[in-house]
C-alpha cells in the first residue's frame, strides 16, 4: 500500500554506494524510517541525494514500527540561502530536527508541531531573519516550547511545580528543575539538585509566550541556556547540536 504525506527529512544516512536511509517527520504520518534505494544515483527518483532539511511530497510503502518503510518517491526541496549563509540559523534548525528527532516515536502523528517546524524552517530560510540573531533566537525559544508541549512533556512555569505556589513578582529566587519538569521556588528549591536559577524578568516572561518577542538579547540568551540544560536532562545526553548553539550564547554567570 503507498501512502502520499508531505515531509521534512531530519536525517539522512549512505546506506550503501546507491541508497540512502533517511529520517523524515511527515505531517499526517509522524516520524517514519525509510529507505531510499537508489537515491544517490545520478538520475534518481528523488532528484538526487536526500539532503537533511530538505521537504516536499513523498510517497512510501511498507510502513510498519519494526521495519523500515521503502521511500518511492520525494519531490525535494533544498534548504533556502538563509540557512546557507547563516551558522546560527544553519544551527538552530539542525539542532531543532534534532530534538524533533528524539521526542517523537514512529507513526505518530503531530500535525500542528509539522506547521510549526515548517514554518520555523521557513522563516529562517528568509535572508531577514537569518541575519538577524535576535529574531533567530526567539523563534528557536518559541519552536522548543512548542515541542515541549506537543509531545506531552510541556513544562510547568505559572507557578512552583511542587508546591503549586503562583508565581509572582514577590519571590526572592527562582529556578527551573527539569526533574520537576518546571519552576521551582525558593522554599522547594532544595530537593531538587539539578535546577538552574533563572531571572524573575526571564520567569514573567516564560508565563507569557507573547512576552518573548519583546526581550533583549541577554534575557532570550538565558532562557534558550536553561531550554538547552532541561533538554539534556530529559534526553540524558546533551544533543548533539547543543554544543553549536551554546558556542553562540555568551556564558551565564553563577
């Protein structure tokens, strides 16, 4: 049975001298491991090598969890000169199919977290943005809670993940555990070893997505580092591409 989807390839591996095994994120499908035989012949029926980042239609057969699926057809897409010319821009959307990656399971479907990375992609693609670190690190912060909160792990931030206290412009100290999957207050703070403190600015800001778009650099700065700590925690591992962006980050102090 074929089944046509619109896709994004996250991953793309040589499989042999002529194939390719790749890892796409298709929007009525979910994540979904495909061979691409022949894909890096010449005159193939993808138009070439499969490149990561790339998306357009495809069709695929076989599609079962314990196999991989047989990919017949991708009307590619490369990435656009804004990814090509900007590294953090490049970096951002590597390091976000990463993550997309790992918090997705096989054939389930996100639809709206599929608009979301695309038009993540796209606006990155566009020169304006890509030139722009400021622009380029809110939408990274926005794409990642979007993730978050998609795939079921979204975190607490209204108020303290273990006492249930509201947060409010009162509290002396704030932290963010990922054990507790969210703020912590300065009572709780204690019992939980891997948290990271966080401005009061940063925390008001985080209750408000809307506020996001507002900070100045050093605030989007200090909430993409404590996005990037809860993401390796949760993962176990930093992700691969997390040593990139913190490259770009300028070092938090305490």
């Amino acid at each position: 049975m074929l089944t046509k989807d619109r896709a994004v390839c996250l991953r793309a591996l040589d499989y042999s001298e002529t194939s390719q095994i790749v890892t796409l994120f298709a929007r009525l499908s979910g994540k979904l491991r495909a061979i691409a035989k022949g894909a890096k012949r010449p005159k193939s029926a993808f138009d070439g090598p499969i490149e990561a980042l790339s998306f357009g239609t495809i069709v695929f057969s076989d599609a079962h969890k314990d196999k991989l699926a047989t990919l017949t057809e991708f009307q590619q897409q490369p990435v656009g000169s804004g990814l090509r010319r900007h590294l953090l821009s490049l970096h951002s959307v590597l390091f976000a199919a990463e993550l997309l990656n790992a918090l997705t399971d096989d054939y389930d479907p996100h639809p709206l977290l599929f608009d979301h990375f695309m038009q993540f992609l796209h606006d990155l693609e566009d020169e304006e943005c890509s030139g722009q670190r400021r622009d380029v690190v809110i939408r990274l912060i926005l794409f990642q809670l979007v993730l978050l909160s998609e795939v079921g792990l979204r975190p607490v931030l209204d108020r303290c993940a273990n006492c249930k206290r509201p947060f409010s412009a009162s509290w002396r100290e704030n932290y963010f555990s990922s054990t507790a999957n969210g703020l912590i207050c300065r009572d709780c703070e204690m019992s939980f070893p891997d948290k990271v403190r966080l401005s009061a600015h940063a925390v008001h800001c985080l209750t408000d997505f809307k506020q996001i778009a507002q900070l100045a650099e050093p605030a989007l700065d200090e909430i993409e580092g404590v996005l990037i700590h809860h993401f390796t925690e949760t993962l176990g591992h930093p992700p691969r591409m997390a040593k990139y962006i913190l490259g770009d980050l300028p070092r938090r102090s305490g």
